[in-house]
C-alpha cells in the first residue's frame, strides 16, 4: 500500500478525518524535524502528515529544518510526497482562491541547507533536476482538480524568495520578467531534497494574494487569512480525495 505523506505549509496544520495510530518523534542526522510525524490512516489508506512551520507555527521559511523533514518522513515510510503551498500569484490568471500545479521552479533563496550531499563524501553526487516535480503525481492531482470544479492551472512555474518578508514590486517584476507565475517561500529546497531522496514529489499552491505590484495598495495578512480559510479547506478536501484513490 503506497504511504502518502502530506506536508502542509501556512493554513495547513492538520488533515481532518485522520485516524491517528500515533505520532513520531524522529531523530535525524539534520537535527530535528519542524513537528511530530502525524502517521494514520485515512479511508483505509495509510498517510503521514508533517506541519513545514510547527506547532504551532513558529518556523518561518528561511528557518524550516527543509533536510530533517524530508529525511523523517522517508524514515517514517513515506513513497510519495505533496508539498502544500500558500503563495501569490504574479500571471493575470493566478487570482486569490486559485489552484496550481506547478511545472518548474525558479530557486531565488540563499543560505539554505539544501542537500543531503554535503560532507564525508566519497564522491560528489548531482541529481538532475530538469522537471522538478514528478508527472504521474502532478497528473492525479490534476485531474482531481479537474474533477473539483474549482478555478486551477495545471502548470505553473514556482518562484521560491528567501522571505520572511513578502516581495517588492520591483522584485516581482523581475520574476514576472524570468518567467515565474507564482511566488512562494518554502517551495525550495523541499523539491530538491525530495528528489535526492527518490520520493516522488509534486506541489499543490493556492494562491493567497496578488504578488506586490499586482493589485492596488498594499498586501495585508487580513486578505490573506480570509482567503487561507476556505481555500485550505479546498486542498484538505483534495488531498483527501487523492488519499483514498492511491
């Protein structure tokens, strides 16, 4: 039976419906992860979820411990990965409250512990990363969103800023310029540590806002909670969907 782990980001901490047969605390050569590893079962089918930012939510995403998450839940059993992301949205068609499964990703942060392969080596390992995300998965989710009725992109290409400040409207010019249709903060090194690890990965975005520049005034968290409300609820009843048709 292929273990599904969720990891959800901002809005996301939990999964409903979960029948929780218990929650692990693992050790890793990284440290430790952001929270307990939730393992259950979810009709019928087994899932781990992981909270990105803790509980509560105190990791902000320059600061999320991106390899201890990644090595725990493959530790914990996990064969899939979807990463949940709370982003903004730079192309005209990524309003508030839309869905996207992005393509490609655009990797703008710095300083990040980004790689298992790093020290004692007997060789310097790469892993080609020309499609970060995996096909089959992006597919399915897909097409659940189609199925959804929801507004969605099926692609999109994910631009990852260090934060924890939002952009400036210069910045996301910039972005716009360099192709990206989203932006988001956690998106990266998470996609990259997944592949070294060979667990399938795809994310699943919603879009929270307009990015800066993109809308009149100025960003509030306001805004964005109102939106993160019913929109996570949206993605929790998605990742239950997918969850039970693995």
């Amino acid at each position: 039976m292929n273990t599904v782990a969720i990891i959800g980001g901002t809005g996301l901490s939990s999964l409903e419906g979960l029948a929780v047969a218990t929650e692990l605390d693992i050790e890793t050569p990284f440290g430790a992860p952001s929270a307990p590893i939730v393992k259950a079962v979810l009709g019928g089918k087994n899932v781990l979820f992981l909270a990105r930012h803790g509980l509560p939510h105190r990791f902000p995403p320059h600061k999320v411990n991106y390899r201890a998450n990644l090595w725990a839940l493959k530790e914990a059993g996990a064969e899939t990965v979807i990463g949940v992301n709370a982003v903004g949205g730079i192309h005209p068609a990524m309003g508030a409250g839309h869905f996207c499964v992005p393509h490609q990703v655009i990797d703008y942060t710095w300083g990040r512990e980004g790689s298992f392969f790093e020290v004692d080596l007997q060789w310097v390992t790469h892993i080609d990363f020309t499609y970060p995300y995996d096909s089959a998965l992006r597919d399915r989710l897909i097409q659940l969103l189609a199925r959804s009725g929801l507004p969605y992109s099926s692609q999109g290409v994910y631009g990852a800023t260090q934060g924890p400040r939002l952009e400036t409207a210069a910045e996301i010019m910039r972005m716009e310029r360099d192709g990206c249709d989203i932006v988001g903060m956690t998106g990266m090194p998470e996609a990259a540590l997944a592949r070294e690890l060979e667990l399938p990965y795809a994310c699943l975005a919603l879009v929270v806002n307009p990015a800066a520049g993109k809308a009149p005034g100025i960003i509030t968290m306001g805004a964005i909670e109102e939106v993160l409300v019913g929109g996570m609820q949206q993605a929790r009843n998605l990742l239950t969907r997918f969850i039970e048709e693995s």
